[in-house]
C-alpha cells in the first residue's frame, strides 16, 4: 500500500479480506488498518479525561504505542470476529468444517468480508506474556468468540477473576492496567464503541449463540446454530459499523 493509501479516511464497507486470500496477515501487516486504529482509538479516556496518544508503526513496527504518566502500552490488531471461513481451506476441526460446507460458499464468503469490514477489528495490548488474543483463540471455552470474550472482560471488572468462572481471568488481569484505564465495563465498552454487543444497562452481553456459563462447546455444533452465529456476528457489524460511522462524523 503505497504512502497516500495510509492517510485514507475511514470507510465503514472497506474489508481487508484481500489480504487474507494473500497470505497477509492485515492485523500485523497492513498499515493502513494500522491508522484507522489510531484514528478511531487516540481520545480522551472516560471519566478522567485524560488524552490517550497513539503512536503508528512504532520503531518499524506494526504496532501501535503510547507512553505518558498513564504507562507504556504497545498494541496489535486483531480481528474479532470468526468466520470459521479459514477451516474450509485448512481443513481444521473436520466437525465445524463439515457444518460449514453444508452452506453456498459465496454465503461464507460474504460473511468473511463483512467479518473484515473495521467494525470486526479492536486492539489487545502485548508485551507481558501471553497476550489476549492468544489467549482467547487457544482457549476451548472461547474458541476466538469475541462476544465470550467480552462477557470475560465484564467478568473482570465486576472482580471475578478465577478460572472456574472467567477463562480468560488471569491473561486480563495480566494486563490490568490496561484495563484499569477505562475503570469500569462501561468505560471499555463506550471507548472501544462495542455498545450494541451489551445491553442497555451494561449488566449483560447480547451472545452470538446461546450462554448458559462457560460449559458447553464454543463453536456451533450444528448448521441451525452456525447460521444463528452467522446472522447475529453480521448485526453486531453492521451496527458497529454504523456506530463507528457516526463517532467519525462527530469527532
């Protein structure tokens, strides 16, 4: 992407899939969702009103950092919605890839690239072991579902931060003062625009599947569930999106 390409505004349809089908990695490689995080990401903080910089490709890096009396925090990408797209052509987890190719392949398709629309992206802090999004894709209980994420991160600021309740407890709190600087689940949700995946008092997350606590099996175990996933990840998109949209035009 050359250097003019970096600096174009936020563009709610634009989708990174291409570089996917690349063998890119857009989260780590591709510059210009590298600004559009900056864009979207450098305010002020909640309740203290302190303006949190970003800094882009930081050292050469794509990555994105901050240093100031609030601490040193280096940030990737990642992409937070999974399509599962990537198991029809890696031929991973036989019983999800047998589900999914019950569908038209331009249906998957679709879901794909709405899945990499800026709407379906948000930043993790690295640099403290594993980081989040490791955590999150490894995890059995999660299996990279950002909305199980989000409720571990609720989980988080209401102090429950044991394994047996929160899978995802101890690589939170292993970066917490990250997630200090927002105070409450309120705050994170409001600055990471992730409203229209909780309900309206912040108590719960609108889940892409059925939760019934972290027992059962993350990914969809049947075409009927896949499809619920399916329309309720394109939601979450389409309004985050449009979201995003409005925060740009009133920034």
């Amino acid at each position: 992407m050359d250097k003019d390409s970096t600096l174009m505004p936020i563009n709610i349809e634009y989708n990174f899939s291409e570089d996917y089908f690349k063998n890119i990695d857009p989260d780590g490689q591709n510059k210009l969702l590298n600004y559009w995080h900056k864009i979207l990401w450098e305010k002020q903080l909640p309740y203290n009103n302190k303006y949190f910089e970003l800094e882009t490709n930081y050292k050469g890096y794509y990555f994105l950092y901050h240093n100031s009396e609030l601490g040193e925090y280096r940030f990737t990408s990642d992409s937070i919605i999974n399509s599962y797209f990537d198991y029809l052509a890696t031929g991973r987890h036989k019983e999800v890839q047998s589900i999914i190719s019950s569908f038209p392949r331009d249906e998957i398709i679709n879901f794909f690239k709405i899945s990499s629309t800026i709407g379906g992206y948000i930043i993790f802090p690295i640099g403290n072991g594993n980081t989040l999004n490791q955590s999150r894709g490894c995890n059995g209980k999660i299996s990279d579902r950002f909305d199980l994420t989000l409720e571990c991160i609720r989980l988080f600021y209401d102090n429950k931060h044991e394994s047996s309740i929160n899978p995802l407890g101890s690589s939170i709190c292993r970066y917490i003062n990250f997630f200090k600087l927002f105070k409450d689940f309120r705050g994170y949700c409001e600055f990471f625009l992730l409203q229209d995946l909780i309900t309206e008092n912040y108590s719960k997350i609108k889940f892409f599947l059925p939760f019934n606590g972290f027992t059962g099996k993350a990914k969809p175990s049947s075409a009927e569930e896949y499809n619920i996933y399916k329309n309720n990840c394109i939601l979450f998109l389409h309004n985050r999106n449009k979201r995003i949209a409005e925060y740009i035009k009133n920034k």
